[in-house]
C-alpha cells in the first residue's frame, strides 16, 4: 500500500558504483541492509563487507574458539546470497571493540583500499529501534564516521600513504541503518526475499536465540514499514548523510 504522505525521500543512488559495509559483528548486516545489498548487487553495484569481530562472544554457552569460525562460515554464506564476494574479518574481540584510533585506522584502511562512493554503517545512538544498542554497534558506527574523514586526509595514517601505496579518499555518502531514518533504498521482492535467506544463513546463531523473531516475519516488516514510510512497496529506511 503506497502511504499518502512520505516522510522519507527515496535515495538517489545514481553515480554509486562501489558500496563499503562496516559492520561490528557476523549477522548485523542482515536486519535489513543485506536486502538492500542484493539491490545494489542485481544492478551491478560492488559490495564489500568490513566486519570488526567474527563474533565469537555471541553465543552464551559455546567457547569463543569454536563459535568464531561456525560465524565467520554462516556471514561467507549470508554474503553469497546477496551477491557479496569481498568480506574482510578483522579480529578485534567480540564485546571488546575499542572507541580509540586503531579501529579508525583498520577502516580508513579499507576504505582507502576499496574506494567507495557509499559507506553503510550502523547506528552509534545509544537507543536504537530493538532496544539499548550493543557498545560495539556504537563504537563501530562512531569509528566508521571518524574514519570517513580521516580517510580523505592525506597526512591522517600517513604510512598508509607513504609505505603502503594507498592513496587518500573522499566517501560521497554516508548511509546509517537504524532509527531517525531520512531516506529510502527502494526494495524489489526479489531483493527482500535474499535478504531473509542471507539472515536464515546465521543458522547457528540463530539457534541459539530461542525468543528471536522469524527472519521472514522480521525482515518483512522493516522494509514494509520502510517502504510505507516512502511511499512504495519496500524499502530499507536509512540516514543519508552527505560527506564532505
């Protein structure tokens, strides 16, 4: 049903060719952004996944050394679905994530590698819309804008442009899932649908998550909510966040 009243302005993606996702954990790109992925995807737009943890701290009553690999496994699976063929596992410890520079200069690294145009990040709020946000979801999406700006500035990590022959770069956009969304990423079935097989990928984690709703059921109420709130059928709701 197209809602009479759009709050939200469709995203205009036209001139996004390369699209960054940085992430704290396995599994946070699949509350919806990983449909918005397959999107982008389908259209010919390249996709990388920077996730900080492999999330081995996740599951309550399984050792960290056994989960880590089981996650990092169920997100390679999550990325094939929604046509990501780039995924970067750093290893800073799951719980753990620091707010302090050497998480800025691991992805001001990557995005000097992979030069994007957009950069999808998570809320850094301390409410968010399932409750208090996780510290690494906040320390991460803090981390992520920091290293936006420290990533155009040339004399910002400076071995990574005198010794590692990379060169500075300026995002266009910053696209933050999570509450007090601005715009829209219009959504196909198609691409919805990838997006809840790309979390019913997390099959482990799931499992150990008895009270967790149905990925289906989830999933199609944010982009139906998304789409409601712009006027279409589906959408992710994000705020777009002009750069520079």
């Amino acid at each position: 049903m197209t809602a009479p009243h759009a709050p939200l302005e469709i995203f205009d993606d036209t001139g996004i060719h390369r699209v960054l996702c940085v992430v704290a954990h396995p599994d946070d790109m699949e509350y919806g952004g990983s449909a918005a992925v397959a999107e982008w995807t389908s259209r010919g737009v390249e996709v990388a996944y920077l996730l900080l943890t492999a999330g081995e701290a996740g599951i309550r009553d399984r050792a960290p050394e056994e989960v880590g690999p089981l996650r990092a496994e169920e997100q390679r699976d999550a990325c094939a679905i929604v046509g990501v063929d780039q995924l970067t596992i750093l290893d800073f410890p799951d719980g753990l994530v620091p707010a302090d520079i050497s998480v800025r200069e691991a992805i001001a690294r990557r995005i000097r590698e992979f030069r994007p145009d957009a950069v999808v990040a998570q809320t850094w709020e301390l409410e968010a819309r399932w409750g208090l946000n996780h510290v690494d979801h906040r320390h991460t999406g803090i981390a992520t804008v920091d290293a936006l700006r420290d990533a155009d500035n040339p004399w910002v990590f400076r071995e990574q442009t005198t010794e590692d022959g990379l060169e500075a770069w300026a995002t266009k956009w910053l696209l933050v899932t999570g509450p007090a969304g601005t715009h829209a990423v219009p959504l196909s079935e198609a691409s919805v649908k990838k997006g809840i097989a790309s979390l019913e990928a997390h099959k482990v984690y799931l499992a150990a998550l008895p009270d967790h709703m149905a990925p289906g059921e989830m999933i199609n109420q944010i982009t139906a909510d998304g789409g409601a709130a712009a006027g279409v059928e589906r959408a992710l709701p994000v705020r777009a966040i002009r750069m520079g």
